[in-house]
C-alpha cells in the first residue's frame, strides 16, 4: 500500500459540490473530465497528496445514478494506491474477498474495485498508477477548467 490516493464523493450537482469544495473550501481542482463510458462527469481537488474525486452521473442507467438514487449524496468509494495491483488481487481472490470484475486500464493506471462485502461496507478501488514522466501532471493542468 503506498498511500490514500482519493475518497469519492457522489453529487447530485457538480457545479455546485464545486461551489463548496472550490470555492468555500478553496480546494485547488486539478483535473475535470467525462467518463462516457462510465456515465460519470468527475473533479478531483488537491488535498495535499490525496484528492478528493467529485462524481456526477450524467447516465440514469449508471451504477454511480443507481447509487445516487438508493443512498443519496454522501461517500461512494475509497481509492488505495498499491505497487502490485495484479498481487494484490490474486491475494483477495484466494482469501475469498469479493472483486467486482477484473482489472482493467483507467484514466489513471490499473484499476480493481473490491465489493464493500468484504470491506466492512466500504467500496474500495485499488489503483496501481502508470509510471508518469514529470510532464504528465502538466497535461492534467491543461485539461483543468
Ligand atoms: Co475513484
């Protein structure tokens, strides 16, 4: 385990989640983005090293909008950041740990979500960041609005 990579937060409203956490808060936003093919609209904001992730559905059939409409706004998941994603899993799966569904590529790195069953109500995705060159954090400035 490297460290707390982000907590996610599932809104209703992004502009307006944004208008508390930007601009009462006065967190910084590094990156802004739509997942269409995860049905989500996202921001992330600097909390030191961690991020807090913002989560708007734009799809009604998402998972993140069923999530919205059965519990509401509030914490949707928690991300780890680990060296070996593919150890990691293999060590869940032989202790009987629920993954839902197999590692795949992210935004980000390698990504695995682990069902909050086995995580004491918590949804955790573990992420194994792609190695990135100095510049990379300069293109997740320029993509930021
Ligand atoms: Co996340």
């Amino acid at each position: 385990m490297r460290k707390l990579d982000h907590v996610a937060v599932v809104v209703n409203d992004l502009e307006e989640a944004l208008s508390f956490y930007r601009d009462q808060l006065r967190m910084e936003v590094t990156q802004r983005r739509l997942l269409p093919e995860e049905g989500v609209r996202v921001a992330f904001l600097a909390a030191g090293e961690s991020h807090i992730e913002l989560l708007q559905p734009v799809d009604p059939e998402s998972g993140v909008a069923r999530f919205l409409r059965k519990k509401g706004e509030g914490l949707h998941h928690i991300c780890l950041q680990v060296e070996d994603i593919d150890a990691v899993v293999r060590q869940l799966v032989a202790s009987g740990a629920g993954i839902t569904g197999p590692v795949r590529e992210g935004a980000h790195g390698k990504v695995v979500f682990v069902h909050p069953r086995s995580a004491h109500g918590v949804l955790i995705e573990l992420l194994q960041p792609v190695e990135e060159a100095a510049s990379a954090g300069n293109m997740d400035k320029a993509q930021t609005k």
